[in-house]
C-alpha cells in the first residue's frame, strides 16, 4: 500500500512537469515573415480566457456559471497572497493545432495590447520534429498585463523554415 502510495505521487509529479510548459517570454522583435500556407498545418480551434479581478458591477461580472467559476479558480489555484493572485491575472491563449507531416515548427503568438497602441509584441514556442495533433498556451500575466493593458487584436501562426505554413487571426487584426 505504501509503494502505492509513493507511485502514485511520483506520477502525478512527473505528469504535471511534462504537462506544464513554462510560459514563454516576449521576444526582442516579431519579424515579418514570408506566407508559404501549406495543407500540411492547420489550426484546429483555439481558446482564449480573461483571467481578471471580480469587481462587483464592472467587468467580469461575477457568475453563476460553474464553468467559468471552475476556469477563474483553476488559474489561480495555489495563490495564497493578494500578489499571487495578481501574478496569475491576465489572458490566457489556447490554440489546437495539427501537423501531417513531421517538421521543425514554431508557434508564434504576436498581439497588441490596449495601452502600446499599434506596437506589436509576440512570444513563441518551438517544437522540434512535430506530427500529430498539439496545443500550445500563451499567458499574458501579471505586470505586463496589469501595466500594457488587456489584448486588442492578436495572430497565431506556424512557422516552418522561416515561412509562415498556417494562420489564424482575430478580426481585429491588420
């Protein structure tokens, strides 16, 4: 019963390192890249939650909705200070996406945010030799999120060798 017991944790610690990827940071500049959009990538669907303060008669307004409830608690599970909390407010990005064939692929996520105006900010994610099915998470937290302001327009793609292979976008985007 105790070796089960010592199995069991070591799973749950191994499966919840190999599941949680660190977040990535924004990059130094969001070159503009050739479009080659290739049959071979696409993206599937994607999820995006606003991870922000109840304040009672603004936005979000408080919910009934165990969903949503579950989602704003599941995100700041294991804050335990008022600076924990905010350190997990933001917007979390979610994208599905599918590769056919097996390539060196970057996920790039490039977004503008209410108080930068036009200036365009972008993170990635590299997945090296990538088939099959993947999704990749972006989170815009805490500071950069509490100073730069909520994100207004945003686009994901694929990069394979340097060449956009798939795109996704909000319709804000130009």
């Amino acid at each position: 019963m105790r070796g089960l017991v010592s199995w069991a944790c070591l799973v749950v610690v191994v499966g919840a390192i190999i599941v949680r990827a660190e977040n990535p940071l924004p990059i130094e500049s969001a070159n503009v890249l050739p479009e080659a959009i290739s049959d071979d990538f696409e993206f599937r669907k994607f999820e995006i939650f606003r991870n922000a303060a109840i304040v009672p008669g603004a936005t979000p307004i408080p919910t009934k909705d165990l969903m949503v409830d579950f989602e704003r608690k599941h995100r700041i599970w294991g804050a335990l200070t008022a600076s924990d909390v905010s350190v997990r407010t933001g917007q979390y990005f979610t994208f599905f996406w599918r590769a056919k064939r097996p390539a060196n692929l970057t996920v790039r996520l490039e977004y503008r945010q209410a108080n930068l105006k036009n200036y365009v900010q972008a993170r990635e994610l590299y997945y090296p030799n990538a088939k099959g099915s993947h999704s990749s998470e972006f989170a815009i937290l805490g500071n950069d999120y509490e100073t730069d302001g909520p994100i207004t327009s945003w686009r994901a793609i694929l990069i394979e060798n340097r060449k956009i292979v798939a795109l996704l976008q909000s319709r804000t985007w130009q």
